[in-house]
C-alpha cells in the first residue's frame, strides 16, 4: 500500500497542481473584485496597507481573517461577512502572506508620485491655536484604531486627536522648535503633522516596507530607511520634496536592508545600520552657521567639528565587525554599540575608526534600541531589557563592563527614566507577567517596586514631562489607557482613555535630547 503510495505521489501532485493554481487564481480574483481598489492591484497599498508579508508581520493569520469577515473598529474597511463565504475569506486571507510572484517595485517615480502637499510651507499661522506650553506637548499614538492624541503636558487634557496611517512604528520625530512632528508607517508613509496648527501639511511615501525616519537636528531635512526597496530616502523637510535615493549596496552589489537611521547631531550626520551587510553609514548634512544649541545634557553642537573633507549627503562607509540589528549610541555619538545578529552577545564599535573596541556579555537577544544612560557614582552606565530573558542589564560605558543584571518578572521591550528623575522604568512586555512595571533605583541599582496597574492588562512604555516630575505609562489594551503618575511618589494620578496607546513622545525630551529618554 505504501508503495503504491509512492508510486502515485507525483500522479496525484500533477492531478492536484492545476486544482491548486486554479484556486489560487480564483483567489487572486477575489483579492482584484473586492480589495484591489483599496490596497492596490499589486498589494502595495492605497487608501488600505500594503499587503505583503513583510508588512504582514504585526498581524497574525487568524486576525486576517477575522479583519476580512467583521472589519477593524474605527477603520473604513467593511466587513466582508455579508459577501464572502468563509471559505473564500479563509483563502483570501492566506493568499495575502504569499511572496508577489515578481519583486515590487518601489522607485523615485512612485515616491514622486505619492507626495502630496497640502499646506505648503509658511501657508499657515505661525502661532499654537491653543494656550498649552508648546514644547511639553506630549503625541500618544494610539495604535488600536490608527489615531494620534496631542495632550497638554501639565494639565494632561487631550487638544487634539486625528486619524494617522495604518501602522505607526517607531518615535515620531520633531523639528527642534517643536512645531512640526514627522511620523512614520510600516507601509512606509511619511505624515508632516502642524502641532501649532494641528494639521497634516505634508505626506509621502518612501517605500514599502519601511523601517523608520530621522529629522536632521536643524529641522531640515528627513532620512527614511527601507527594508523594500533596498534603500535610503532623503526629504527636504519643508514640503516632503524627495531630493535622493540611496540604493542600499556594498562595494560588490551586495544589498540590504536598513536596520534603521537615526540623527547624530554632534556629527552633524544621519546614522545608518545595515542588516545584511557588515557596514554602517554615515551621511552629513550640511553645516549650519549657528553654533550651539541646548540639548539637555548634551549641549549639542549643531556645527559639529567634523572632518571639512567630509562631503553633504554623500555616504561614508563603515566597515564593521558584523551585521548591526538593534543598537544604541553613547550620548557623544562615537560609539555604536550593537547586538550581534541572533541576540547572543553585542559589540561596541568607534564610529570614526570603524574598529571594534569592546564585546559585550550580552545574551538572551538585548534590546539595545530602547538602552537608556545615566550619572552614576561618577561614571555614565547604560541599562537595557532583554527580550528572550527576564533581565536587565547594566553597564559601565568607560570599561564596558556589565556591572549588574538585575531578574525582572519578564522580558522587557521599553526603558525609560529622566535626568531629573531617581527611578528608570522597564516594562515586562512579554510572558504571564504583561501587566506589570518595576522601578529601579538609579543610585542603588535596586528594582524598589512592582506596580501593576491593572491586573491582566498589558503595562508598557513609559514616557516623562519636560521636568520629570511626571510620567506617562500605557495601557497597552484596545480598550487601553494612559496612566499619569507622580515621578517621586509613584502615585497614580488619572487615567485617560486609549485605543491601545503605543509609544509617548514629549516635544521637550526629544527635541532637547534628554537624558533617559529615545531620541
Ligand atoms: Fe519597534 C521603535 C524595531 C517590534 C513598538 N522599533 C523601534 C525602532 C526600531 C524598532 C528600529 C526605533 C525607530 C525610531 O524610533 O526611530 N520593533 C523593531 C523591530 O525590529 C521589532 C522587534 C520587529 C518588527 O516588527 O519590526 C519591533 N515595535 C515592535 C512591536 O511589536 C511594538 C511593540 C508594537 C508595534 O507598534 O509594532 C513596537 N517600536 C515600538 C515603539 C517604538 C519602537 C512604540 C518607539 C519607542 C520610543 O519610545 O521611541
């Protein structure tokens, strides 16, 4: 019986194969009758996310077909039920995660044509339409139903909230006056937002599957890095205008993902990590004439003394040691110190000679992105969660020296503290344990307590005013929350209704690059 099993497997596959391609047309047909229009003939996206399965990866299959049959609250997308069987919807929502069957592509003339403009630069008044203090506003991205709440930062009343594209990811970033906020999607959308006028002023599309964008600390200009294309996309940041793409290569064609760019204002450049090959780039903008700014600790130059021969927005290469995934920069930015690919173990390179200068016993995949830094007992230290271990880090940034591990009830994504503030907070974001928070204190390097602010509910991602005193925390839950609470006490103090608030960003703590905070 076997045998003829055996014998008849090619038979059958040949029988089965047209049965299979036929169902997969009928699928494609589907998708073309009753998705194309809003999420693009070739799945790239519309008015609907892209729907390939790099852009797919936040959503479970089992939830696709659930947002097929009965919709996404507060979404346009209808449901589905009342003119799909579930059969067909099943098919639909698998047929969505298959590889296109030609590579999409993504280049300047799509980029060209997805900007749109629609309050040019200068076109709206220069005043904030509202009495709160600018620059400790607070943006909650609320990623239940796509919506972004402003939020006075001392009476903590909610201004404003509006619609955003599907799928923020990562921190929004402002311009150092604090009055324009640029945001980023996975689908690769970038959102010029008028925080004084409350408006979307500006909006393109930098690529498909999008990592995340960075704002010159001049407030000029607007690197997005992309996992597809392959690449690298400056903006002039008044209008959105596209002024290069970066093609994402090494010396011999080689190319990759970019693991993400960020802002280096003391070298008056952006910073790019590569995922797939062993370098970093470093691309400056140009040398503004003013000299220095105030920014938090750092007291930034904003002309940095930087090699002269170095040339506006052409890239230096850096050779590193291995692929950089997640990583961090010393508050100078000379080092980056990375994870290792895989999560075991992490390196800490010089970013002008491109040589290693220390290895870090790192393992249990750190999370190196969300590091924070602070003074103590005379020496800077830099602490991280783990995402595959219940730990925290803690390490000295002279000798590069873990000099504690402190067990936590969980795996932790985000850290957070303040210079003004004696505690860092970590969330427990994966396991049984979600639902709560520790303290440490910075001095005794002790977690000194465990708030759970509501038992079963995600706990995550904190965020401080402009002075410290006081702190957001998320609900991370559809029906979720920001807690506000008192920095020194630890009280809670209200709750304001989300739909799953995400991150929280302060105008003041990010345009000023405070200490304990992601920049
Ligand atoms: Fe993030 C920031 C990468 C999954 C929520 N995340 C970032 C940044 C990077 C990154 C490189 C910094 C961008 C910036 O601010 O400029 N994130 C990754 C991943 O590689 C990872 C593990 C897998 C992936 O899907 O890409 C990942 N991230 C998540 C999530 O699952 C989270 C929890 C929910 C979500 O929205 O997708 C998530 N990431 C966030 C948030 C920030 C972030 C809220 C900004 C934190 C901040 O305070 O600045």
């Amino acid at each position: 019986m076997k045998r003829l099993c055996h014998a008849l497997a090619p038979l059958m596959l040949m029988a089965a194969t047209p049965a299979l391609a036929a169902d997969a047309d009928a699928t494609a047909g589907l998708y073309q009758t009753h998705c194309a229009s809003c999420h693009g003939e070739a799945r790239l996206g519309g008015v609907g996310p892209a729907l390939l399965p790099g852009n797919l990866s936040r959503l479970k299959p089992a939830a696709a077909v659930e947002v097929i049959t009965h919709s996404r609250a507060a979404s346009q997308m209808p449901a589905f039920d009342d003119v799909l069987d579930a059969e067909q919807i099943k098919s639909l929502a698998e047929w969505i995660y298959r590889p296109p069957d030609t590579e999409p592509r993504f280049g300047e003339a799509e980029i060209l044509a997805s900007h749109t403009v629609m309050h040019p630069d200068g076109s709206l008044p220069d005043k904030p339409r509202f009495d709160a203090d600018p620059l400790n506003l607070f943006i909650v991205v609320e990623t239940g139903d796509h919506h972004a709440s402003v939020l006075d930062g001392d009476t903590f009343e909610r201004i404003h909230r509006f619609e955003t594209r599907y799928a923020l990811h990562g921190g929004p970033k402002y311009t150092p006056d604090g009055r324009y906020v640029f945001f980023g999607s996975r689908d690769g959308w970038i959102t010029k937002f008028d925080l004084y006028n409350l408006e979307v002023v500006a909006e393109v599309r930098a690529g498909i599957n999008m990592r995340n964008i960075a704002v010159s600390a001049d407030g000029r200009y607007v690197m997005a890095a992309n996992y597809l294309p392959h690449s690298l996309v400056l903006f002039d940041a008044h209008n959105l205008d596209m002024m290069k793409t970066y093609p994402v290569k090494n010396a011999a064609g080689e190319s990759s993902r970019v693991s993400a760019v960020y802002a280096a204002p003391p070298r008056g450049s952006f910073i790019a990590a590569l995922k797939d090959i062993k370098e970093v780039w470093e691309i400056p903008w140009p040398l503004p004439t003013e000299s220095v700014v105030s920014t938090g600790h750092m007291q930034t130059p904003l002309a940095p003394s930087r090699d002269p021969a170095l040339e506006s927005f052409k890239v230096r290469r850096i050779g590193v040691p291995d692929y950089l995934d997640d990583f961090f920069f010393d508050p100078g930015y000379e080092h980056v110190i990375g994870a290792s690919r895989g999560g075991q173990g992490g390196m800490v390179v010089n970013l002008d000679s491109g040589e290693k200068v220390a290895d870090l016993p790192l393992e249990g995949m750190p999370h190196l992105g969300s590091g924070i830094t602070w003074e103590h007992e005379g020496r800077r230290v830099m602490a991280l969660p783990h995402l595959g271990r219940a730990e925290v880090s803690i390490i000295d940034m002279q000798s590069w020296e873990l000099i504690k591990t402190l067990e936590t009830d969980g795996p932790g994504f985000f850290m957070r503290s303040h210079a003004n503030s004696p505690y860092a907070w970590v969330d427990v974001f994966f396991g049984p344990h979600r639902d709560r928070v520790h303290v440490i204190d910075k001095q005794s390097l002790e977690i000194v307590k465990t708030l759970t602010p509501e038992p079963g509910k995600t706990a995550a991602h904190v965020e401080f005013d402009r002075d410290g005193k006081k702190l957001l925390l998320s609900l991370w839950e559809d029906d979720g929350a920001v807690i506000v609470y008192d920095g020194d006490t630890l009280e809670e103090l209200e709750r304001i209704p989300m739909s799953k608030p995400s991150g929280k960003y302060n105008v003041w703590n990010k345009t000023r690059y405070e200490e304990g905070t992601s920049h």
